[in-house]
C-alpha cells in the first residue's frame, strides 16, 4: 500500500510512518519540521509548508495514495490568543491537502480530528451524532476541516474518514498535561499549581491504540464520509492525574488549584470529555489500554526517556 502522512516527522505521525514502514507499506512523509524532527528510516521525507498553497501545489507524488493529514497545531489554549495563526495551520492547510487528494486521486483520506469539536458535551459518554458545539478555536477550526473533508468525499468521490480523538498520551509527547507537570515539580517538588479546580475529567488513549485505529479504518475505506470517536472507556480527573504523575515521581507536593472561575484550567478547556466508540468498535478495534493504564504509562515513558537524556 502507499500512504503519504502529513505532519509524519510529529508526534503521532512518526509513529504511524514507522509503523507503516515496517509493514513493508511505501510511505512519503510531509512536514515543515516546525514542532517535530522525528525521521522515520525507509520513508520518503518531503518538507514543505501546508499553509503554502502555491507549494503544495507543485509537490511530486505519486496517485492514487491514502492520505492521512495530522499536521496540526494541538495547543488548545494558544489557539484562543494567536486565532488567525491557528486558522492557518488547522483549516487553511486541510484545505491544501484535500486539493492535493483531489488533483491525485487518493484512494482514500483519513483526517486527525479531535473530541473537543463537542465542545461541553450535553451526553456523555458522546457519540458522533451528538450535539457539536465547540468552546475553543481549535475545536471550531477542526469541525471546520471536518466540513471540508465531508465535502470533498461528497464533490469529489474521495472515500474519507475523520477520527475525532480523545487525548492522545505516550512515547515522544512533548506538550500536554504530563509534561507540564513534571517540569513544575522539578522546579518545585514541594508544592503543584493545578489549572482548573482538579475536577476536570478527560479520557486519555495510548499512542500504539491510536495508531491500530488509524489503521483499521485505512484498511477498511468506506464510501462517502464519516466520522468515528477514537477513546477509552474511562476517564481520568485532573487530580488523579497529578496524583499518578507524584505517585511515580515518588513525591507528596501540596496541590494549589488556580484558573478560570468555573473550574476551567483556561479559557476553552473542556469541563468533562468521554466518548462512546462503538462506531469503531464494530471495524474490529478495541483500545489495549484504559485511560489509567496510558496515562501511568505515558508518565513512565516520558519520566525514562528524561533519564536517558544526554547529561543526565
């Protein structure tokens, strides 16, 4: 199989890449290396920026790929301060990419969403029929590019999926909540500020059941568009989290809460978030991990790869 992964040299991207790879599938990967530099051995690695119309437009590939698109930027809370910028790097480059699809007839098209395009979900656990009323930019621009994308496999013929992903954890994260607490209680192991009041409840997923979704629904392209929640069955509140992040640092700080006064750890920030993936679950994929389970194991691999780092 051919498979071109935007955003492929990122966090999940590169994970996808190497494991398609190894799969003895032909990968091209295309990145503008600004947030990720991970190169994966025996794919094709072609830098260019998404937002460039003009230069996605002249790329040499080959027809007849499935495209996955994960270029993105996933900063919720910035995108709520540098709007036009986000605009850019979420809709503007999904538009570029579905022309790319269109003048090389993809086989198929597969687009990172996220859960936030639910916005305070009313139902939980949430299906993809539900109510979608996003409360962050990042959560409008990506029900934006999810419009794009059914349009495109309604115009243009392109089977297309948009997986709307809960918080993805583990190997090589760089931004998020575990990261962001290891590196205030390094600074301070004494005491933890908590955005939001702790209350705060999120479903997590494991990079490796991120990765077997994606490729369930390459290898099962359907006609038309459609969209498909990718999550655990449980969540996690903001403290538990903490708690398991000191738990494995084998520290008790003192936890300060601070944010938004509804609770909120920013202006944007999902109070509550659990999907139901039932839609997925009929394609044969079923998450390995609880949300527990990635998250202890996310905050395992990160605290290990900090140990291995050079001068440490």
């Amino acid at each position: 199989m051919y498979h071109i992964v935007t955003g492929g040299a990122g966090y999940i991207g590169s994970h996808l890449a190497e494991d398609m790879v190894s799969r003895g599938d032909r990968v091209t990967v295309i990145d503008d290396l600004s947030s990720g530099t991970y190169m994966t051995e025996g794919a094709r690695f072609v830098k260019v920026d998404l937002r460039d119309g003009a230069a996605v437009g002249k790329l040499d590939i080959d027809g007849g790929a499935t495209i996955i698109h994960l270029a993105a930027d996933p900063n919720v809370k910035e995108s709520m301060e540098d709007v036009i910028g986000h605009f850019h790097k979420d809709v503007t480059a999904t538009l570029n990419v579905l022309e790319l699809a269109r003048r090389h007839d993809a086989k198929a098209f597969v687009f990172a969403s996220s859960s936030v395009v639910y916005g305070d979900a009313r139902i939980i656990p949430t299906k993809e029929s539900n109510l979608k009323r996003p409360i962050s930019n990042y959560g409008t621009f990506k029900l934006m590019s999810e419009h794009l994308v059914e349009q495109y496999a309604v115009s243009y013929g392109i089977r297309s999926t948009a997986l709307r992903l809960a918080n993805v954890v583990g190997g090589r994260t760089s931004h998020g909540i575990i990261p962001d607490i290891i590196a205030k209680l390094r600074l301070n192991s004494s005491e933890l500020e908590i955005l939001g009041d702790g209350r705060q409840q999120k479903s997590y997923i494991y990079i490796t059941d991120v990765i077997s979704a994606i490729n369930v629904v390459v290898q099962k392209p359907k006609e038309g568009f459609r969209a498909l929640n990718v999550g655990s069955a449980d969540s996690l509140t903001v403290k538990e989290m903490a708690d398991i992040i000191c738990e494995e640092m084998g520290i008790k700080p003192v936890y300060r809460y601070a944010g938004a006064h509804d609770g909120r750890g920013w202006k944007g920030d999902v109070k509550v978030m659990l999907l139901d993936t039932t839609g997925l679950r009929r394609l044969g994929w079923s998450p390995a991990m609880s949300s527990r389970e990635a998250f202890r194991q996310a905050v395992r691999d990160l605290l290990a790869a900090k140990k291995k780092a050079p001068g440490r």
